[in-house]
C-alpha cells in the first residue's frame, strides 16, 4: 500500500548531509532576512555548498525543522512564479534576526 504521507517519503530518502547543509542555509538566511521563502533557502545553499539530494521538495520538511525549532515561523503565503514554484508557497518570519536596540523590549500595543 502507498504511503499518504508524501512529506515523510521526500525527507525520508533526502541525503542527510543535504538536510544539515539545508538547515544551516536556514540559519543565515534568517539570520540576514526578517522574511523570506523557501527558495531564498535553496538560492543560498546553491551558492554555498555542493551537497545536492535528489528531490528538492525535501526543503519543505528541513523548513518545518526549522519552525519547530522555534528558528522561524510561517506568516502565510505568497504568489510565485518561478522555475522553483509557480503556486503559493508560505513566506516565513525570521525569530533568530536580533532586532534593532531601540525596539527590544517593546511589546505592541
């Protein structure tokens, strides 16, 4: 019987030093972007690492890594048209960028 779970079955053959380079282009991109998509992260492990996996739809389970590690948070979703994504894909809030001196602290009213 064919797995339902299609997430589990890209993550799951996914090259492991793949994940790890992937979660670590995580870290910088929200370390420099206060929003970004997965493709910012795919953009950055292309231009960092050579690790490669065979289906890049994996990134999708290394972001939610990323969110349950309390790194990012999801805040919707954002129209595409690129070879990377031609539908919706979710646009993610950085939780790891410092924000500026003058603000930490404040909490909105």
């Amino acid at each position: 019987m064919a797995s339902t779970n299609t997430t589990h079955s890209h993550t799951g053959h996914a090259n492991p030093t793949w994940k790890a380079e992937a979660l670590a282009a995580i870290m910088r991109v929200a370390s420099r972007l206060e929003q970004f998509t997965s493709h910012d992260v795919l953009e950055e492990l292309a231009s960092s690492s050579n690790v490669k996996t065979h289906d890049l739809r994996a990134i999708g389970a290394v972001m939610q890594q990323a969110r349950n590690l309390r790194l990012i948070s999801s805040i919707g979703l954002v129209r595409r048209n690129d070879r990377h994504s031609r539908n919706a894909t979710t646009l993610w809030q950085s939780r790891v960028l410092e924000q500026p001196a003058e603000t930490k602290g404040r909490q909105c009213k």
